[in-house]
C-alpha cells in the first residue's frame, strides 16, 4: 500500500512516518510540507492513501483533498487532525477515516486496517436508478427504493440548489461565497465552500447518484447525468405540447399536474425569486389556456376546478375570481357564486382597500340572478 504524507508541522510529519514504519506494511512514497507540492507529483507518485492534515496556511486539507479527488477519485483521505473529536464528526463522510492529534498506534492501525480492507477492483456503490432532482416546493433527490435524501447542512442543500439553478454554466467561487456566507471572513468562508463541495460529493458518491461537481478555473459547475430535473422535464414539455383540443387535453392536465408548488418555494433562496416568478408565470399562461378550452367545450366544471387552482397560487387576481363567479353562474351554484364574491370582495379591502366598482356589482346581482334561474343549471 503506498501513500504520501502532508502536514505543515514537519515534526508531525516524522512522528507519524515514524508510527507507519513501526507498524509495517506501509510504503511512504514521499512527506510534504505543502500540500500544492504534493499536489503537483500526484499522477507521478499514484498513492493509494494519503494522510493530510487539515489546518494549514494558503491551502487547507479540505481545498487539498478537493483537488486530489479531482486528479483521481479512487485515492483514499485521511484527515488528520487536532481538532477535538465532536469537530471532526463533520468530516468523517468526506474522508475515509480521521485521526487526532497526537495519534494513537492502535487508532492508526485500525485506520490502516480499513484502507486494507477496501476492494479497489470494484465499485464502492451500486448505482441507484432512476434519480429525480425536484424543485418544485422543495429542493429534493427522490430515488427509487431509498428514503428521501438527507442533507448534511441547510448550506449543502443550498449549494446544491444554486448549481442546479444554474447549471448550464460554470459559478465563480467567490459569486457561490457572496451568496451563502456573505458577511463572512474570506479565508473562513472559502474553508467552508470547500467542505461544502466536498461533502456534497461524497455524498452523492455514497449514494449512488449520477452527479457531478467540477471545477471550472476559479469555479464550480454541475452535472446531473441521467438524472430526472423536474422543473426542466415540465418546461419542455410545455414549450412542446401541441395545440390543445380534445386528444391533447389529457397531456396538457398533466403538465399542469406536475407543478407541484412554486421554485423552490419551502426555501428562503432570494436569488430564486425570478426563477420562481418566471416559472410561476409560464404555469399561469398555460392554466389559463387549458381554463379556456374547457369553458369553450361546455366542460365548467373542469373549467372551475383549473381556475380554483390559479386562485391558489394567485389569490390576488380579481379576473380570476369574476371568472369563477360567472362560470358558477353558468352552472347554477348559488352558494359558490356569493362565496366567491365574499371571498373578492374581503381580498379587495384587505389587500387594495378597494370596493368592486359599481359595474362590477351589477353585474354580480345579474350572476346571482342567473344562478337562481332553472334555465342556468347544466
């Protein structure tokens, strides 16, 4: 088994070079100073391990392992480190093992047993298939026979979520730093970018998932394999949908199924607040399309049901609400006619300080009038 040691202490460096040989079995191809050096001879040097400490200057263990995944995923980490033990607990899906400081013999010689014990000749995971990304709502990986995804930190979950958002192109690091720590100290906050990155990568890598992050000069980009996008499954679907009539009516009900709630919605992302109002706008074009066609073909009912569901995702539409007063009308339904004029009525004070203009009050009486008539019902 050969491996490299990294640690800005060279005295660290001895005393655990020193434990290894004790131990045997170990061949320590080269020790370093500086992790950018050992960097460097990598692809040359080819360890099967590394042993890397985690707080050093200009470039910490977690940038360093980053980059060391990213020349070859198969070497394995271990983190070592004199951070107290409940601190290290954030790291321990990122690496394969961690040590404190000072190391323990019979500690290190169960982390070399377990690096032992890896069948590098086959796969650590077996893929999960299929995968979903949804976005609607909520940010969430749905996967076929597992429990939902959990994330390690609402921070990690909302990388994720900006990568995906804007996943046609690479992000700078420090536009990534500006949006989820931007107050922070700019060495702490690119510390934590990098855990970010890289606890988000092992764990898709644990489970099995088809993502990747990549590093793209001074930033990051994702991407999703053959995993499902719902909002992007939806978009085109809509943009591609033919005309609707009576074959394509059932196509077009499924599109407006699938938005299951706005961008993002259970998350308070301000940088998705024109995703969600673009989208929310092409899913009201569409609905009232769909509305439209029904009222058209007699079908009211249907009709009502479509705009009851614009009324809750735009409950401050006065046309939406005259719509479903004059479709209840159409119907015969009396009590839905005068509660939803109750309903315009409370929202136009409470939102606009607005009464309904005199016309529009008469012609609620000729509705309600109608809505009583025999002649009205279906």
């Amino acid at each position: 088994m050969r491996t490299i040691l990294i640690d800005d202490e060279a005295l660290a460096l001895r005393d655990l070079e020193r434990q290894l040989a004790k131990i045997g079995g170990v061949e320590i191809s080269a020790t370093y100073l500086d992790p950018g050096e050992a960097i460097s001879v990598l692809e040359a040097v080819k360890p099967d391990v590394v042993f890397m400490d985690i707080d050093m200057p200009d470039m910490n263990g977690l940038e360093a392992a980053e980059r060391i995944q990213q020349i070859d995923a198969s070497i394995d980490i271990v983190f070592v480190t004199a951070y107290e033990e409940y601190a290290v607990r954030a790291f321990e899906i990122n690496a394969l093992d961690y040590l404190l400081k000072p190391i323990r013999p019979e500690r290190l010689a169960k982390t070399l047993e377990r690096v032992k014990s890896r069948d590098r000749s086959a796969p650590s995971v077996v893929p999960v298939q299929p995968v979903t990304v949804r976005c609607f709502q909520q940010i969430a990986i749905e996967f076929a026979g597992g429990d939902p995804f959990a994330w390690r930190t609402t921070k990690a979950q909302e990388l994720f979520a900006y990568l995906v958002y804007r996943r046609h192109q690479p992000i700078r690091k420090d536009a990534l730093i500006e949006i989820l720590w931007p107050h922070m100290d700019m060495k702490r906050a690119y510390s934590l970018l990098y855990t970010t990155i890289y606890q988000l990568r092992k764990s898709f890598e644990s489970a099995g998932f088809p993502f990747q992050i990549k590093s793209s000069g001074n930033g990051y980009a994702i991407y999703l394999g053959d995993a499902d996008l719902d909002v992007e499954q939806w978009e085109y679907g809509l943009h591609h949908a033919p005309a609707i009539d009576e074959a394509s009516l059932p196509q077009h009900t499924r599109l407006l199924d699938m938005y299951r709630g706005d961008f993002l919605a259970d998350h308070d992302y301000p940088w998705a607040d024109n995703e969600r109002e673009r989208l929310r706008t092409l899913w009201y074009q569409h609905a009232l399309a769909v509305g439209l066609y029904l009222q058209d073909n007699g079908k009211r009912l249907e009709a009502a049901a479509v705009y009851l569901r614009v009324q809750m995702l735009f409950p401050y539409s006065e046309s939406n609400y005259w719509t479903l007063i004059r479709l209840y009308a159409e119907i015969g339904d009396r009590s839905s006619v005068e509660l939803h004029y109750e309903q315009l009525v409370t929202m136009l004070q409470e939102e606009y300080g607005e009464t309904p203009s005199i016309a529009m009050q008469e012609q609620f009486e000729q509705w309600l009038r109608r809505a009583e008539s025999p002649q009205a019902k279906p």
